[in-house]
C-alpha cells in the first residue's frame, strides 16, 4: 500500500458549516472505527479559515490507488450530507 495526502474543500454555500457540525461527531466516530481497524486512513483534520470556521478537511490514507481513496471518499457521512465538495479533492501520492 502507498501513503496519500487528501485535502477536500467544503462547499461554500452559506448552510454548509450548519450541515457540517450537524454530522461532525458521527463523522469522527466513522473515522476513529474505521482507523482502529486499520481501513485505511491514517489520521486527518479539518483545516479553518481565518476566522477559525472549519472549511476543508485534510486526511492521510494507506491505499492502493486514488481510485480506491474516492470510493472511500464518496461513502463518508461528509458528502452524503453535502459538506465536502467532491470537485475539489486534491490527492497526492507521498514519496
């Protein structure tokens, strides 16, 4: 397996931060499930602006490929609520 760095934006819709902190905590269960049973994701973190308002996410996986990320990707609570804009991932294999 490799090492990727995701970052992902929200969408900027002015509702987005609601939806967000409306699935946050059972976003971080997935996530804390997920890495205790080795699947995948290393660590991650929501990234602020600069006024502290969570607005991206930023994760490390273990994965074969970036296809396998976005599957990942496409299933998390984040976007099947509208907050991550799936348009916007940036994926980088780290060497």
């Amino acid at each position: 397996m490799k090492e990727y760095l995701v970052l992902i934006k929200d969408f900027t819709d002015p509702e987005c931060y609601s939806r967000r902190m409306a699935v946050r905590e059972q976003h971080l269960a997935n996530s804390k499930k997920a890495k205790q049973e080795g699947k995948h994701m290393i660590m991650g973190g929501g990234l602020a602006d600069k006024d502290g308002k969570l607005v991206a996410s930023s994760i490390l996986f273990k994965a074969d490929t970036k296809d396998e990320i976005m599957e990942i990707l496409k299933k998390d609570i984040y976007v099947e609520s509208n907050v991550w804009d799936l348009s916007t991932v940036f994926i980088a294999e780290i060497n």
